[in-house]
C-alpha cells in the first residue's frame, strides 16, 4: 500500500445557463481564429472611423470612393456606427479569449496555467498586428490629436504654448487646426512637458500646414511607444518572476489600449514606454550606479512628455535599491538612500533644464495641472464629491460648472494625493517598490482634478508586470472595457445613465468568455493548496 497526498481543489462554478450560448459559439476557436477575429475588430472600427470617428471639420477622406458614403446623412452616421461597435465586440472576443487561451491552455479549458502557452515573439506580432489598422483611421474617442497638432503650429510659429493657446494661432492656420479642437481647450495653454512640445514642433515643421497630415504623422509618435513598451514589457516580467504573455495580453492587446492609445493617439502612451524603459535599467539584477542614472534619465523625458513621469522618477531609487538588496547585496544604510537620492535630482534637473532648452520653453507647463480644468467627469473622486455637496445644497447646474467649489474639492484631492504619494514611497523603501509604484499612479488618477480612460493605462501597464492571478485579471478584464464602453467613437461621453449598463455588458463578457477560471480563487487557480489535504489510498 503507499499513500498519496491529494490536493483538495473545489470545482469552479459553471458558466451561467444564460451566457451558454455566447460562450458556445466560440468554444473552438484556437489561436489562429482569435488572432483573425482581433484583426478583423480593428480593421471594421478604421472603417467606422471614417463616419463616426472624432472628424475635422474640412476632411478630404470624405472624397474616397465608398469610405466617403459614411459621411452622408443619417444612414452613414449609423452604418459608421454599425462598423465601429462591431469591431469592438469583435475585439473584446478574441481579447478575451486569447486571455483564456493564456491563462487555461485552451479556449475550453477551466484550469489554469501556470506556464507561458503562447511564445512571447508570436503573441507580440498578433497584438501588434491588431494595432496597424487602426493608423489608417480617424482619431478615435477624443479629439486630443487635433489639440496637439494646434499646439505644434504654435510651436512652429515661434510662440509659446504654454502662454498662449490655438485661439492665438495665425490666421493662415485658424481654419485648417482650430476648428478641430474641442471647444474647452481652445482657450487653454498646453499642459504638455518640453519633449512633447519639441518632438510635436518638428512633426509641425514637416507637414507645414497640412493639418490631417499633421495628426495622423502625431499618432505614429504613441504607435512606436506601444511597439517599444510590447518589446520591454516581458523582460520587466521575467524579472519579477511573472508570466511575459500575459503582461502582453494585458498592456498590449487591452480594448482601453488599442482604441484610446493607438486609435485615439495619445502621449501618455511615450510617456509610459519611457517609463518602462527606464524601469529596465534599474531594475537590472545587476544594475550598477550607471543604470540608475540611465534610468532617471529615460524616466525623466517621461516627465518631459507628461507630469505624472514625475511619479516614476521618484520610484526609481526604490525600485534600484531593493533589487540591489534582493540580489544579495550588504544591508543599506540612511545614508545611502540619501546618496542615491542626490543622484537622481542630480541626473533628473539637468536632463529636464536641457530638454527645455532644446525646446525654446519654459517650466508653464506645470501651470497647467491645475484645479481648474473644464472637464466634469464621475471618475475624479474629488469632483464627483464636489458635484454631489453642490446638487446636495441645491447648487445650480451642479454637473457641469467648474466653480470655486469644484476647485476647492480638487485641490483637496491634489493635496490628499501627494501626502499619499509620500507614505507610499516610504513604504517602497522596504516593500514591492514596483507594485507600490503602480498603486501610486492609480492615486495620481483618481484623486486627480479630471479623469479620462486611457488615464488607467499608466498604472495599468506597470501592473502588467506583476499581475497573474485569474481573479485579478478578470477585474481588471471588465474595468478595462467598462473604460472603452465609456467613451462614444466620435469622443463624447456616455450619460452617466448609461455607465450601469456598460459595466454589466463588461461583466457578463468577462463572465462568459474568459470563463470560470477567473471566479476561482488565486490559490485554487495556481495549482496552490487550497484546502486541507485529503488521504487516499491505492494499492
């Protein structure tokens, strides 16, 4: 007789009876149908960008052949419509599916992996490959890409953009780039960092005063930083011991990432990659004190693009030192965090007075992050305090005025936020410095005085790195569309009304398709012990 030691793991709930259907009718799809169904998705939402994307206001596509019908009258308004929702259900599919195909080892599977089941090079080419077709479209969900190609004419003509704003523009280019920015950031100065304002600037000097050029030549700037962040993200995850496919899956593939940081063009993904790319300097194993000045260096033209780079700057000394302590290194002293700090304001100030100087500006930018930005928005924890005190009291127009108790709300929350910031750095100095820096951008965000979706995307790609629980990743699964869902392709917001039903079509996609592995516990899901061990006997 010998006896054996089982593992007691509780079965996983079953699909519900009412999802059966839709989780059936892609049940054998394998990694080749998926990766067809995710290109498929963003090749219909470029289409559907072209009649319900975030348009200009003298746009030469509406001259195409077929593409131009969607510019017509109310059948192209809902045909474009049609086109864009389309490929966003096909998206979050296949996003979804390849996420269960990741975690179980196949599309019908209930248990989890512990093991990469797709090759990092392979997956890379799928999720860069559901991007392309999105840089052939419209800009999607925002209009900020027509915001930033007004700010480079600004540039371009030798003002400052952080004192004056594209109402200021020439009047040769009046027509060609303000009639496309929204309306409250007609009059406000540029809140970007000198980097942007000269990599933006020379993208001007290029196209001259081709404004859709312009934009489209802009949105190939967040394009490489996701191929950049897609190359650097598993070995950042190698690192931390954790799966390199699925930070893929996550910071890459994500719905939040394709329609807002490629389709809609926005910086915060340079910002990010720059991020990362510093984090892989100083997280080296064997980092030395080169590494942690190439690092500030990277992380601080993250700054360079967009303050909350400011954030990681300071993480950095943490993230270097502990893997110096992990790595067996002698036990650090007071004073060496203290020298180690010196150093990076010692890289960080320089490298930001140069990029500055290159640029021909100066620091206004930081003007702009302000409590006084004219944006309402329910994901701000201190507006939505602020819009709920002003409807309790009877205020009126209580959601959409920006007044002095808005920005007495908001300035709280900035307050309320760095004092956060602060404890969370002085716990990194002992603890999981990088999971403390993704929890402090999620801060950043929420406390902020304006939330917008691809705002997550920050902390979002940081966690990437850390993140395998199956629980977590459904989370963080339906956050992430709940996000995309949020925001109309033309660049409005949903009516609060309709954030409810958002989120539970978020859910319920989530629920079907990546399956009951995520309802099971992260103990359970590992393969770890999970309950007591049960005796059986076998002869």
């Amino acid at each position: 007789m010998t006896v054996s030691l089982q593992r007691h793991v509780p079965a996983p709930p079953p699909v519900p009876s009412s999802l059966r259907w839709f989780a059936k009718a892609v049940d054998g799809w394998g990694l080749a149908a998926i990766a067809r169904a995710g290109l498929l998705g963003t090749v219909l939402i470029a289409l559907g960008s072209f009649g319900a994307g975030a348009l200009p206001a003298n746009d030469p596509t509406r001259l195409i052949p077929v593409l131009g019908l969607l510019r017509h009258g109310q059948a192209g308004l809902y045909t474009a419509l049609a086109l864009y929702y389309l490929g966003l259900v096909l998206v979050v599919t296949a996003w979804l599916l390849l996420g269960r195909l990741l975690l179980t080892g196949s599309t019908r599977g209930e248990h989890a992996s512990t093991g990469e089941v797709v090759g990092v090079p392979l997956l890379r080419r799928i999720l860069i490959g559901w991007t392309v077709p999105l840089l052939f479209g419209m800009p999607l969900a925002s209009s900020d890409l027509y915001s930033y190609a007004a700010q480079a004419q600004l540039a371009r003509h030798g003002l400052d953009p952080y004192t004056t704003t594209p109402a200021d523009l020439p009047a040769v280019d009046l027509g060609k780039f303000l009639d496309n920015v929204a309306w409250k950031w007609v009059d406000t100065p540029s809140p970007y960092g000198p980097l942007w304002v000269a990599v933006s600037k020379w993208v001007a000097a290029l196209t001259g005063n081709h404004a859709l050029v312009s934009v489209l030549l802009l949105r190939l700037l967040p394009f490489a930083a996701i191929v950049l962040t897609a190359r650097l993200l598993p070995v950042l995850a190698g690192r931390y011991a954790k799966r390199s496919d699925l930070a893929l899956w996550l910071a890459i593939g994500n719905p939040l990432i394709l329609v807002h940081a490629v389709g809609g063009g926005h910086n915060d993904a340079v910002m990010v990659a720059l991020i990362v790319a510093g984090l892989v300097l100083v997280s080296r194993p064997a980092a030395g004190w080169h590494d942690l000045v190439a690092g500030i260096a990277l992380m601080t033209l993250a700054a360079a693009v967009k303050s909350p780079g400011l954030v990681a700057v300071a993480f950095a000394v943490p993230i270097y030192l502990n893997g110096r302590t992990a790595a067996g290194r002698p036990g650090l002293r007071r004073r060496d965090w203290v020298r180690h700090c010196a150093i990076a304001v010692a890289v960080a100030v320089p490298v930001f007075a140069v990029v500055s100087l290159i640029a021909g500006v100066g620091l206004g930018w930081a003007r702009q992050v302000s409590s006084g930005v004219p944006v309402i928005n329910f994901m701000s924890i201190p507006t939505m305090l602020a819009v709920g005190y002003r409807a309790a009291i009877g205020a009126a127009h209580a959601g959409t005025l920006v007044d002095a108790t808005v920005r007495g709300f908001r300035n709280a929350g900035l307050i309320v936020s760095a004092l956060l910031l602060v404890v969370l750095w002085f716990r990194a100095v002992r603890g999981p410095a990088m999971r403390l820096l993704a929890l402090g951008l999620v801060t950043l965000v929420v406390l902020g005085p304006a939330v917008q979706p691809w705002y997550f995307s920050w902390s979002l790609t940081i966690a990437a790195v850390f993140l395998v629980a199956p629980r977590q990743l459904g989370w963080i699964a339906t956050a992430s569309i709940s996000l995309t869902l949020l925001t109309r392709p033309m660049g409005s917001s949903l009516e609060m009304a309709a954030y409810v039903p958002a989120v539970l079509a978020a859910a319920l996609a989530t629920r079907a398709l990546l399956g009951p592995v995520v309802q099971r516990s992260p103990e359970a899901a590992t393969g770890q012990r999970a309950g007591p061990a049960q005796p059986s006997t076998r002869a």
